[in-house]
C-alpha cells in the first residue's frame, strides 16, 4: 500500500544520485537530484544527450534505483521495494511510452493495450473491457486486430499511450515520444498528453526538442546530472478519486498464472515461425530418432529370440534309457509337464534303429525318429530339400507319412526321379515320402565330408510311430519349449522335481542348451543396450539444441523483454513465459517427432533389412523423457531472460 504524503504531492526526489559502475570508472549519471512533481501536471525533462533525463525517467518509472538519495513515489520510498513490488507499481501506477513505441510485433493492437492489465493479474473479460474503452477514446477501434507493422507512426504511439493508461494508471513516463513522427503526429500526441493532464493524469516527457518541451506546462533543464532550471509546478491539479494509489495490489492464482504464460507463449511463437521452426527441430529429431531405435532395439529382440526359439534353445530336453524295473516316460509326463508356468508347448519324441526298405532294393538301417518338433525348429537346424515336414496334425491322424534324408533319397532313387509321393517301408510298415531333408550343415564341414559318421535318417508322427513302429519301454524323448527364455533354468529345474515325484526315481536327463543360450542372451543384450543407450542421449541432445537456440534467441528478443518489464512483468511472468514456449516447443517436437520415428524405422527396415517392432509404450516413455528434459533445458533459458536488466537494454536501443 502506497501512503500519500500531501494532496498533490506524487514523484519526490531528495538529493537523488545515480552511479553506473563501468570498466572505465564510475560515470555520475545524476547528481543530488531534488524536485517534486504533483498530480495533474504536465512536465517536460530537457537537456542534451547525456544529461540524465533517461536515468531520471527510468527511477520514476521504478526500473531503476537511486545510488544514494531517496525517491518517493505517492509518499512512499521506493528505494526498499522488491523487484517484485516495483514490477507491481509498473503495472499498476506507472505506464511508459517510447520513442519508438516499444509495441510487440506478436500482438494484435488489442492485445498490446491488455498486456499491462494481464501481467496484474486483472481477469480476462475484464482486460478486454478496459482495452476496448481506450480503444474507442483513442479513435483506434477500427485498428484492434492489426498488428504493429500496419499501424501508421501516430497510430502505433497512440496505442502505447492506451497501453500507458491501462489498469487506470495516472502517471505516463514518455521518453522521446515524437521522435520518430512527423510534424502533424508530433502535435496530436502533445495535445492528448495535454487533456490527459488536464483530466488529473501525471505526465512527464523527456525531450531535447525546444518545440516540444514548451508544449509541456512546466520545463526542467538538466545538465551534466544536475537540475539547471526549474519552472516550477504550474497548477494545483483537480485530483479525482480514482488517482489514489491506496490500493496497489496484485492477486493472481497459479492456474491463471500458467494459464496467462501459455497464452503469451503462444503468441510470441506464432509471430516468430522460423525461429519457431528452428527449435522444434531439435525435439523432432531426438524423438524421431528414439522413437526408430527403440523400435530397432525391440525388433532386434523379438527376431534374436524367434532365432534362438528356433535353434531349440528355448527348449528343455528330458531322455531317459529304459532300465528293468524303473518307471519309464509315458504320455501322462507329457501332459503333466504341459501344465507346468512358463512352459508352452511341449513335443514328444522315440528314436530307434529300423530297416527301411523300398521295392526290390536292399534293406537299410536307418535311425527312425518319432517326432513333434516344430517346423521352425528343424527348419533352422536341418532345412528341407524338397516337401514339408511332419507335425502334430499327422500324429493325430495316425497318418503314415515320413520325411527322409538325402542319404536314403541317394540309396533308393534314381537321379532326377522325384521321391515326393513315393512310398517306403519301415519294419514292414508303408509310409509315404512327404520330405526330403537337405544334407546337414554340420555334415558338410570336415572331418564329416569326408568320413561320414551318422546314418540315415528318417522322421515319422510320433503317434504313428509310438503305435505301428516302436516297443514298449523303448526309448523317449520329450522336448518342453518355454514362454520366457530367461527362466529357461528355472523351469527346467522344475521339471526335474515334477518327474522325481511321478517317477520315484532320477533315472532321466533333463537337459539345457546352457552355454548357447548365453551366448545369444548376452549377445540380445549387448545390443539392446546399445540401442537405448544411443536413444536416450538423442532425446537429450534434442533438448540441448532447443535450449541452445533460445539461449540464442535472448539477445534478439532483449528489447521484447525489457519492454514487458517495463509495462509491468515480473521476472517469474518471463520466467513462466521462456518455460511455457520450451513446453510448447517440445509438445510440437513430440507429435511431430513420433510419426517420423515411426516412418524412419519403416525406411531403415526397408533398406536395411533390419527387423522393427513397436510398442504403445515407447510414445509415452519417449515424450515424458523429452518432456521432461525440455523442462529442465528450459530454466537456463528463462532465468537467463528473466534476470535482464530492462535499462540497460533500452538504453542500448
């Protein structure tokens, strides 16, 4: 709350200096400054560059502070106030007007006269009411949605001396305000400050034009820092009621705080696209290219497992020879063995030796197998020359089919004649040639080339076989293939304990492929790691090129800062602002960022042949990272434009 010290008594100066701190020295901008300016006057600082009129304007305006002296403002020293009190008093009690109208280029002629009211936290419906009576006694109803650049000179100023009066501020600081207008602008700006003065608003200019300054009712001279000259106080001004500065306060709750920075974010954005598009470059490329080697990664997974699933690496092996009085593996251990956690699919097997025979040729031995295998798995392990194998269907069916390797297509078939269809016998018993199997890899690298070692093969449906082929007590084998490979030996153990208590005995073999599952498990994790160790730095470097830029972007935006600053913004108001654009930035970069990621692993396994896979996930465990680290790339940025000092900028302009 501001206290007023007399009735008209507004800006009090007492034996006020300013010092500016350079490499050269100190530089005395003012020197025991003591004057009083009364509501309802019209006053004009004159003097030639350099003087101090800028600096003396920038205290009364309450950007700037006093080396040494005091200044009150309504009865009260200023010199105390927070930043965040004097940010207060500019948006509520002092309004400024510049030389080159320090209007925002984002905003519409509207929008600039309802900034003053929106940083004081006035509601929306009331900014706008406000802005529209100023509008309407400033001739410039016709000219809300044009933004500054369609704006003539006089009408862009007149526009700053609405924004200067917004929130029904009565003191309007006008540094140079005809400057840069012509003639006939230059007189209508001097006449309106006139009438608002002589309506009991407060209005000091700096000028050094002569012809300007005796438009003003009262002339103070400075040189070298120091009041040559003084008219004196002109009037005593009618002051009406609503001049008190008695009620200076702002209460703004954090929704509509959050709210009020999005918005300006907005804006500002729109009006900058290239640099708009320059930033959101940055989350674009880190999200596309997490997105694509996340994918990457997971199809590189799921194809390693389908390969070490079909080299039967995920499969558990049990076997047993049969031994006189011992319970032997039946197909009630197979069922039992089906219901056990993380096991999928479980296949029975029987092998033996049989003569196999075919027309008048001679018989020969051949080691006959009884199977379920998986197609997958043989396919890897021994792949077709001709046909299809066999499966579990055919052992339902009791179909008597079998798939044959080259070794006994070479035995009972002339070359070039097809052995698809034909028929062998196997102990007596028909069977129809469904399969040829190619030569085994491992047969054809030494020392198996060249001393062959293995006799000839021949698969029939387990069922078929375990009915019309094999004994009883013979031999089997079951094959348990598990849902997680990881719990390979887990499960196996399992296993182990299931049969010690349906057999009463450990005469069985359980076995893993051990060491070749580590080797593939280990080798999936290398380079998963790899991939996401490459997809998290690029979401990271996604947000350091977005602070990176608008690091960058600061020094061109200092006037648009400084100007906020100057018509009331507080430095969290910059803050909130800098920090809403680098979310704002960030969302565009996400969902523009994921379709591309997605469309990227597209082209890298159409070109590349490497296998993608995606899950819903990824999008959100990417765009929180990126959201995230854009967050925290953001606050250098805001603090850094929250913390400009608003004089010197101007003061370079």
């Amino acid at each position: 709350m501001l206290n007023r010290q007399s009735p008209t008594s507004l800006l009090e100066f007492e034996k006020v200096g300013r010092v500016f701190r350079t490499d050269a020295g100190p530089v005395h901008a003012l020197k025991g400054i003591s004057l009083t300016i009364n509501v309802g006057e019209f006053v004009c600082i004159a003097g030639p560059s350099g003087a101090g009129k800028s600096t003396l304007l920038n205290i009364m305006g309450c950007l700037d502070r006093p080396s040494e002296g005091s200044f009150r403002l309504a009865g009260r020293d200023v010199g105390g106030l927070t930043e965040r009190e004097l940010a207060t008093l500019r948006s509520l009690a002092v309004g400024f007007v510049f030389q080159d109208y320090g209007l925002l280029d984002s905003m519409t002629t509207l929008r600039n006269i309802e900034l003053p009211a929106e940083y004081a936290g006035v509601p929306v419906k009331e900014c706008a009411r406000q802005a529209e009576r100023l509008l309407r006694f400033f001739d410039l109803e016709s000219r809300k949605v044009h933004f500054p650049a369609e704006l003539s000179g006089g009408e862009q100023q007149r526009v700053a001396i609405a924004r200067a009066l917004m929130n029904g501020r009565r003191i309007i600081l006008a540094d140079e305000p005809t400057g840069a207008l012509d003639s006939q602008a230059s007189e209508q700006v001097l006449s309106l400050f006139q009438e608002l003065a002589s309506q009991g608003n407060t209005v000091v200019m700096v000028s050094h034009d002569s012809s300007v300054a005796n438009a003003a009712a009262r002339r103070i001279e400075l040189l070298d820092g120091t009041v040559v000259s003084d008219s004196g106080a002109h009037r005593e001004a009618a002051v009406p009621a609503r001049s008190s500065l008695t009620m200076l306060q702002r209460t703004q709750t954090a929704w509509s705080a959050v709210a009020q920075a999005m918005r300006l974010g907005i804006e500002s954005l729109r009006a900058a696209r290239l640099r708009t598009a320059l930033q959101v470059g940055g989350p674009v490329l880190g999200v596309a290219s997490a997105i694509a080697l996340l994918g990457l990664a997971d199809g590189t997974y799921q194809a390693s497992l389908k390969v070490v699933g079909s080299m039967g690496v995920d499969r558990v092996g049990i076997g047993q020879l049969p031994q006189p009085g011992l319970a032997t593996l039946d197909t009630d251990d197979v069922r039992s063995i089906e219901g056990l956690d993380n096991v999928r699919e479980v296949t029975s097997e029987q092998i033996g030796m049989m003569l196999v025979q075919r027309g008048g040729k001679d018989a020969v031995e051949a080691q006959v197998s009884g199977t379920q295998q998986k197609p997958d798995f043989m396919r890897t392990l021994w792949p077709l020359a001709a046909g299809r194998y066999v499966n579990r269907q055919d052992g339902e069916g009791m179909s008597q089919v079998a798939v044959i390797d080259h070794t006994l297509r070479d035995r009972f078939f002339a070359p070039g004649e097809g052995p698809l269809g034909e028929w062998i016998n196997v102990e007596g018993v028909p069977f129809e040639i469904i399969g040829v199997l190619a030569p085994h890899p491992i047969m054809q690298e030494e020392p198996y080339r060249s001393r062959p070692s293995f006799p000839p093969f021949i698969f029939v449906p387990f069922a078929t076989g375990k009915e019309m082929l094999f004994r009883d007590g013979e031999s089997m084998g079951i094959g348990a293939y598990v849902e997680d490979i990881d719990r390979l030996e887990e499960t196996a153990s399992d296993i182990r304990d299931l049969l010690i208590r349906r057999l009463g005995h450990e005469n069985f073999v359980v076995s893993t492929d051990r060491l070749l599952f580590g080797t593939f498990r280990d080798s999936i994790r290398s380079r998963i790691t790899f991939l996401v160790a490459i997809a998290v730095p690029a979401l990271l470097a996604g947000a350091a090129v977005t602070m990176a830029l608008m690091l960058g972007a600061i020094r061109q935006r200092a006037q648009e800062i400084a100007i906020r600053k100057a018509i009331g913004a507080r430095r969290g108001d910059i803050m909130r602002q800098f920090i809403a654009e680098t979310c704002l930035i960030t969302l565009a970069g996400i969902s523009l960022g994921v379709p591309l990621g997605f469309f990227a692993g597209y082209v890298v396994e159409l070109v590349l042949d490497a296998p993608s896979a995606y899950e819903p996930w990824y999008i959100w465990v990417v765009a929180s990272i990126a959201f995230a680290s854009a967050l925290l790339s953001g606050i250098l940025p805001a603090r850094r434009a929250s913390a400009l000092d608003p004089v010197a900028v101007l003061s370079r302009e």
